[in-house]
C-alpha cells in the first residue's frame, strides 16, 4: 500500500502531486506537508490540555479525556460558585450569632431588634464588628437593646 492511498481525499488535494511522486522525498517531508490540514484542530488540542493541566493521569495529556475532564470542572466550578454564597452567609450567621450571644442575646432577636433600629449593616459587616471590633459590635447591639426596650417600631 503506497503513501497516497493511505491519505484521505482531503489530504490529497492540499498536498502537491509532483513532491509525493518525487522518489527523493522523505517520508517526513510528506508528513511535514500535512501539517497545515491539521492547524484548527491542533490549537483546539493545545488550548483544551492548557485548561487541563494540573489533571490527575491521563487527563492532563489526552484531547479525548482532557474534553471530558475540562467541561465537568467547569460544572463544578460553576456549582462552586453558588455554594461559595451559601457557605459564606452561613459562616457570618454563626459570627454575629455567636457575638450577641456574648451580649445576652439571641440572634434572631439581634437581627430583628437590628432591622427595626435602622441599623443600616449587612451580615458581612456585622461579622468581621464581632469578631475584629468586639466594642464596637457592643455599641451596636446597645443601640438594639435600646430599641427593644422602647417597643416601638
């Protein structure tokens, strides 16, 4: 079987009859030529094992496990993304949580009596306040209680 009945149709008409016909070329000056065909695929391949590399095994050198492994962390890291809100807020719940008890509190009474006050801070604030700024976090669960006490709205 000649080189030219190995290459597919579309090689063929890329490639230059007279230089495959020629005894004197090489087979590595044929595959040199074929190059080119390949051009997309082969900066597909390279971008996909560079978003790949750091894989365990094959997946960080194979195309055909590399597709696969790179599209299912980009599952993950978009999954990821949401839980990373969640875990947060939860995370700053049990800070404030754990500072107004410190002061006598509950934390659904805090972040209500804190609602009603007009204490115009977020959950993230309150937080780094009760775990960095105990006195002011202090101040700010005065200003609450104070609230509380007077009942109104």
């Amino acid at each position: 079987m000649s080189f030219l009945s190995v290459l597919s149709g579309r090689a063929r008409c890329r490639l230059k009859p007279q230089l495959l016909s020629t005894p004197s070329s090489s087979l590595s000056t044929r595959l040199t030529l074929l190059n080119p065909i390949r051009y997309f695929a082969s900066k597909k391949h390279k971008a996909t094992l560079r978003l790949a590399k750091g894989f365990r095994g094959r997946a960080n050198r194979c195309f055909k496990l590399a597709i696969n492994r790179v599209e299912k962390s980009w599952i993950h890291a978009y999954r990821h993304r949401k839980l990373k809100k969640r875990d947060y807020r939860r995370l700053w719940i049990q800070r404030v949580n754990a500072g107004a008890r410190q002061h006598g509190m509950r934390y659904n009474e805090f972040m209500n009596g804190a609602g009603r006050a007009g204490v115009g801070l977020d959950r993230k604030i309150l937080a780094d306040l009760a775990a960095n700024e105990p006195f002011s976090f202090k101040a700010v669960v005065d200003v609450v209680k104070l609230r509380i006490a007077g009942g109104t709205r």
